[in-house]
C-alpha cells in the first residue's frame, strides 16, 4: 500500500487534490479458501425504536489457485442490515473474479471482472425524514492489465477498464414523486513506461484517456473526455538524498488544459536515522458529474422544504500545496512525525446550504479562493514484540480568502481538529486484541454550539484451530463501545453500539 501525500496529479491524476493511496494487489503463491461469516446486532436506535430483533449478518468467501504460469482470485460477498434508523435498511452482494497468466517473475496478464448490487433506504435528515425512499444501484466492472520488463532496466505497464453504473432513486413521498434514474459509463485507458538509468535515476513516463457519459431522466445525456500525458523523473543522489520531479498536462473536453508540475525531496541524516522531507506541488480537479447533475429532490418537514440539487455552472478546482516535514526513528519500530503544509485552493468545490424563509437547499458551489493549512503529527510505538501503539493528531485552518472567514459546511463538515489511536496487542500466541478510537471537533458558523465526538472499537480474535490443512479464528467485537451519539454530517445520526461476532476458516 502506497501513501502519497499532497497534490499527486503530476503521476496519478486530475483527481489527486489532498492525497493517493495506491493498492497493489498481490497475485496468490498457491491454492487456498478462505469463508468468514459473522453476525450482529444494533444496541439502540436514535429514534428509541426496538432493535434486539433487527440483526445485521456478512458473509464472505474468497478462493485463489495458481497451475504452473495461471492463477485465479474469485472473491464473493452477501451483506443485509436491517439498520438502526428507520428506513436504513442494507442489502448489499458482489462477486469479482480476476484472472491471470505470468510469462516470467516480471511479466504478466489479467483480466478481471467486479460486479457490486446496493439496495437501501434512504432515511434523510433527521428534520426532514424520507421513511419510505430507496435507492438502487448496480455497478459493474471489467478490465485487462499487462506488464513486463522489456530489458534489463525498462518496465512496460497498460491497464484498460470500463465502469458501468445504474442508479435508480425512488422517494413516494415527495411531492411530486420522484423516480429518477442515472446510468453512467467511464472508459479509460493508460500506459506507463519506466527505465532506469544506471542506480541513481528512474525515469516514468505515461499517458491516460478517459471518457466519461452520463445519461438521467432528470438532467439529460452529457459526456466528458480527458487526455493526459506525464512524466516523472525520481533522481538518488546517495543513500541519503532523494529528489523528485515531475509533471502532468490534462486535457479537459470541457475545461480546457492543465499542467500540475511536483517537486519533493527527502534527505536522511544517517548517524540519527532522522528524515527530513519537503515537496510544492499542484493539482486539478474538474467537477465530477454528481456535482454538477444531482438530481433535483425535495422533502418538507415542518413546514421547511429540504432540496438537494446539483450546479452545472460549477467550475474546476485548482490548488497548490507546500510541506514540509520530519520523522525520527527510535531504533526498528518506534518513530515519530511531524509534517506541516498550506494548501491554497482556487475555485474550491463545496457543498453547502441556502437558507430560505421555508426552504432549505443543499448544492454544491464554488468558493473563490481558499487557504487551507494545518499541520499533523503521528507517533508509533513498540511497546514490547507482542504490543503496538499508534497515535495521530491533525490541525486544520480552512479560510475562505474572500470573506477572511473560516470555512464551515452543514453538508461537508470541515475538521478543526482530530486525534486516532489504534492499540493491538497478542495476549498469547492464539488470542489479540486490538482496538481503535478516533476524536473529531469541526469548524461551526459563529454562534453554533460547538460540535465534536469521539468513537471507540474494540475486537478480540482467537485461533482455535491451526493446522497445515485448517486454520479457524473467532472474532467477537464491539463498534461504538461507548454508546456515543454522533454525527459525522449535521442531521444524520451514525451507527450506534454494535456487537458482532463471527468466525474465519482457512483451508
């Protein structure tokens, strides 16, 4: 798992604002099934409703195998929840299959395929409840890969996919009742050539298509195209020194284009194993079709009327970010982090509200300029070779530069501050327990009373079987141990107390 922070549109994307986190899956060594099934239930429910006879159950299988060059990854999931609001309920299925032939250690060729179904209902805000609204939605997924080594210092990467969704919103209720369906269709393609120029210099570059559709009973046909092109140029002047650069132009059917260059560096100083790091880069971001065609929905409760919709006139979002930061390691496994940035953002994209005399409407809108900055701080620890602990901490100052006003949403919330922990420990050689807790406090308009919570999960695994042919774990845990009531946005309740438990198999 791959974490790149701040702008990373110059290598990954006119979508990389804040951030990447790459997943590289890995392809199975040999033949195993895993099924995991478990069960649980709501503690309460905001409304004080019964919930001891609403019970939420997930299960899960995944099955793998490799013959001589080919190998396989089938994985298959079936989710219900009857929910902790009213009209909350989950049903939730996918099943995904990816297959591939390996030529030698490093090439290979996939194919894959993912196909994910979403009922639910739609409970809405707490002042304007939607009881009997559903919304169904079916995504389906299919794609190729190739990658080789071409010679001896080149690397060669293509990936083609095709998204298909289907979303279907329903609401009796409304007045007048609504029934809008969305089908949207993204293409893309991209490839990427690496070649490294003797130890010290790996240069990339690629280029990325994309195409995007949309067509809705309620704001018509619209379709969009990007083209792309980058390159990378990552440069060791020692063991201690690792410079960076790099750049990506966008071509954008609609916003025209778009260069994001990036520039970072790392330096370590060996006789303290102290990192120092920096880097400035920028980013682009057009509006994505649910910002721009939302449809049009509408609720009342007493006697407010509650309408979302989305805004064709928005523009893209433009930011640039500096960094700078340090971690020093206390021998193997503790390490402390402390980085910093400013991000100052042009056109930022937010939803927010209108407030009328009796109407309420959500949409999201542009907010001229912006300066977010901030910093954030992490902390690992080995307690002993049985117990880790980590801790986070992050500060945010969002300002909207036209107003000199902090920036706060009742759709979006923005955090002025938030803590994590997580804590896992082996209390023997079969049993760990590890838990988690976050604290968030956001940004409120003057005036508004000030609005934060905190969450804490607990689970404690034990195997009770482990063999060369099975092993079995049991898993008993707890979501929310505290009970806490808390909304993450204004006027939608999350989850309460939940206790699960389940058990693993391997074989």
């Amino acid at each position: 798992i791959e974490i790149v922070r701040g702008p990373g549109s110059a290598l990954y994307g006119a979508d990389a604002v804040g951030g990447v986190v790459n997943i590289i899956t890995k392809k199975p060594a040999g033949s195993s099934t895993t099924l995991s099934g478990s069960v649980g239930q709501y503690q309460s429910s905001p409304e004080g409703r019964p919930v001891h006879h609403r019970w939420n159950t997930d299960t899960a299988l995944r099955n793998t195998a490799k013959q001589g060059g080919i190998y396989y990854v089938l994985t298959g999931e079936d989710e219900h929840s009857a929910g902790y609001r009213i009209n909350s309920k989950l049903k939730k299925q996918d099943a995904g299959l990816r297959v591939g032939y390996e030529f030698s250690p490093d090439s290979s060729a996939e194919v894959w395929t993912n196909y994910l179904y979403k009922e639910i209902g739609v409970p809405g805000m707490t002042m304007a409840p939607t009881p009997n609204a559903e919304q169904l939605s079916r995504d389906f997924t299919t794609g190729a890969s190739y990658k080789a080594r071409l010679a001896q210092a080149v690397d060669i990467k293509i990936n083609a996919s095709d998204r298909k969704n289907k979303l279907n919103y329903t609401d009796p209720d409304s007045f007048p009742a609504l029934d809008s369906t969305h089908k949207t269709d993204t293409k893309s393609a991209d490839a990427q050539i690496s070649v490294l120029a003797g130890s010290w210099n790996l240069f990339t570059v690629g280029g990325e298509t994309r195409r995007d559709s949309l067509d809705s009973t309620d704001s018509g046909s619209h379709a969009a195209t990007l083209k792309a092109y980058y390159l990378q140029d990552e440069i060791s002047m020692g063991d201690s020194l690792i410079v960076v650069l790099g750049a990506r132009n966008d071509k954008h059917s609609v916003y025209g284009s778009q260069w994001s260059p990036k520039a970072s560096g790392r330096y370590l100083i060996a006789s303290s194993g102290t990192i120092i790091r920096a880097s400035y880069g920028e980013s682009f971001r057009a509006p994505t079709f649910n910002d721009l065609y939302w449809p049009y929905s509408s609720s009342s409760y007493a006697g407010v009327t509650y309408i979302t919709v989305g805004n064709p006139a928005l523009r893209p979002e433009k930011a640039k970010e500096y960094e700078g930061g340090i971690e020093q390691q206390f021998g193997k496994k503790n390490a402390i982090t402390v980085t910093a940035f400013k991000r100052k953002v042009k056109d930022l994209i937010q939803w927010d509200g209108t407030f009328g005399t009796n109407t309420v409407q959500f949409q999201p809108r542009n907010i001229g300029r912006a300066r977010i900055s901030g910093y954030e701080a992490e902390a690992k620890f080995a307690l002993s070779d049985t117990v880790q602990w980590k801790l986070n901490y992050t500060r945010l100052f969002p300002v909207d530069e036209t107003t000199g006003q902090r920036i706060t949403s009742s759709a979006s919330p923005i955090a002025d501050a938030q803590a994590g922990t997580s804590f896992m420990a082996a209390l023997d050689k079969q049993t760990v327990l590890a838990l988690d807790g976050h604290w968030v406090r956001n940004y409120v308009a003057a005036g508004d009373p000030r609005w934060q919570y905190y969450v804490v999960n607990g689970k404690i695994t034990d195997t009770v079987a482990s063999g060369k042919d099975l092993k079995m774990d049991v898993f008993l845990g707890m979501n929310n141990l505290f009970n806490r009531k808390y909304e993450v946005s204004k006027g939608y309740p999350m989850p309460p107390q939940e206790l699960y438990g389940g058990v693993t198999l391997t074989f």
